[in-house]
C-alpha cells in the first residue's frame, strides 16, 4: 500500500515505500565478481593454449625478425657464448685451481641455462608492456604474450646448446641413471619461465620501474649464484654463512636440478626439494596476481 510522504506537504501526494536491500546481496555479488575473475583468467589461459600454433608462429617470427639480414641467423649468439665460454673456461681455471676437464663442461653448463633464465626475468617483465599495441587493437588473450616470450627464449636455449655438447665432447661427463631427470626438470623449467614471465608482466605493465629493478638484481644473483664457482670450491674455507646462505637461492636449485644430471652427478634431493618450493610459490603468486590484475591489463599498458 502506497504511504503519504512524511514531509511532503500536499494531502493525496504518495510516494511508494520499497524495501530496505538484504545486507547479503552485497557479499553475493563480491562473491559472484571473484567467480567471474577465476574463470575468465582460467579461460584466457584455456584460449592461449588453443592458439598454441599462433603463439609458435609468433615466437619463430619473433627470432627471425631479430637476426634478419644476418648470415648465421640466431647461430650468432651460440658462436659467441662458445668464444666467451672458451676464453672464460681456461682463465677462471687457473683462478680458481680447477682441473679444466672438470671446470669447462661446468661453466659451459651454467653459463648457457644461466643466459636462459637472466633473459626470460629481463624480457617477461615488459612481455605485456611492449605487446601494448596487440592488446588494444586485438582480443587475444593475455597469456599469449607471456607465452610467446617463452617459447622465445626456449628456441634460444636450444640454440645454446650445441655449445654444452662441443664440451662434452672434448671432456666428456660420466652420465648415470640421473641423466633422466632431466626431462621433469625441463617440464619444471617451462612452467616456471611461464609463470615468472606473467608474474613479471603484470607488475612490470603496473610499474614501469620494474624492468631496471630485475636488472640490478640479477645482475647480483649472478655472483651470488654458484654459476662460475661451485659449493665444492668453498668446503675447504671457512665461509659456512655463504653455504648456508645457497640453500636459499631459488636460483641454485632450479640450476642444479638440470645442470647436475647433465654433468653426471646423481639425484639432487635437496635441489629437488627446493625448486619445487620455490615453484610452488611462483605458480600461485602468478595466478592470484593474473586473476587480481587481468581486466586492468588493457589500461595500464
């Protein structure tokens, strides 16, 4: 029934009384936009894989559009981190009384996994921001980009790698059994370069300091790392903080689970351990920031 409005001042003027909204609906929309994020970030990643052929087709034409007009094409870069690894190998040796046979297929290894992930946290952090024309003009999904940059930088590493065998086969390692572990460990590296790429270009479209930043500090990670020196090296010196201090890199586990098979040392446990934690929280980081931070992407890059 229509009620006269308290303050209106006209006798017959009505206005209607409606009900008070239930303080719940509020909590059920929250609730129903968190669904709504969940699933359209599950889907966009559902879409980047149905147009896995685009996203290689994207990648092939991303190193032949960098090495354009050269004569060795992407070979460039694996002929001069074969010089580099060359010249660097016989040094550091005789500085650090390392027997070369042992030391070069070491280095050879570290250094080529090492290009890897330096380029995949350099280039993720600016994969969306520098897709920012492809992300106004086009509705693709958003993984497509971070994805690219991967597979990018995988064609890369494969083509580093005859590197690491010319050393094996001047100095050839003693394989074990350990030797396949490599293929979980490649799996694990893949997902990883996925999720710190997206991690890294969600931020890095938010705040554009974020690419300098991951610069610096892999540039220290670098040494810190055991790249160029080995935790053998520091067993006879009293330096136990710093073999402390290893096991908390993220960076030493997830080398050594596929640096160590490759150099045939056995089953790393405690490497193992420590990469799938480290992974563990990479992942997960990387799919609450992308359910957060999706529908912003378009407006901050």
């Amino acid at each position: 029934m229509n009620m006269l409005a308290p303050d209106s001042g006209q006798t017959g003027t009505a206005l209607p009384r409606f009900p008070k909204p239930a303080s719940k609906a509020v909590v059920i929309a929250a609730s129903h936009s968190l669904r709504m994020r969940v699933a359209s970030a599950f889907d966009d990643i559902g879409q980047m894989l149905r147009l896995w052929s685009l996203v290689w087709t994207l990648s092939l034409f991303d190193i032949k559009l960098r090495y354009r007009g050269s004569l060795l094409g992407p070979f460039w870069l694996t002929l001069s981190t074969g010089v580099m690894i060359g010249a660097m190998g016989f040094v550091y040796a005789q500085l650090f009384r390392q027997d070369v046979a042992g030391y070069l297929p070491f280095l050879a290894t570290s250094l080529v996994l090492w290009g890897f992930i330096s380029t995949i946290t350099a280039e993720g952090s600016t994969c969306l921001s520098g897709a920012a024309n492809a992300i106004h003009s086009q509705r693709t999904p958003h993984t497509l980009h971070a994805a690219r940059v991967m597979l990018r930088n995988l064609f890369v590493l494969a083509h580093n790698l005859p590197v690491i065998a010319v050393v094996f086969l001047i100095y050839p390692p003693h394989f074990g059994w350990s030797l396949l572990s490599v293929l979980p460990a490649l799996a694990l590296w893949t997902l990883d370069a996925f999720a710190v790429t997206l991690l890294l270009g969600l931020i890095g479209a938010r705040f554009r300091d974020v690419p300098p930043i991951v610069g610096s500090i892999m540039q220290i990670a670098f040494y810190v790392t055991p790249i160029m020196w080995s935790p053998d090296m520091l067993m006879h010196r009293n330096v136990g903080f710093a073999l402390a201090l290893i096991d908390f890199n993220p960076f030493y586990g997830m080398l050594q689970i596929l640096r160590g098979p490759l150099l045939g040392h056995a089953l790393d446990t405690a490497a193992w351990a420590n990469a799938l934690c480290y992974s563990a929280v990479l992942i997960v980081l990387s799919l609450l920031f992308f359910v957060r931070a999706r529908a912003r992407v378009p407006y901050w890059v």
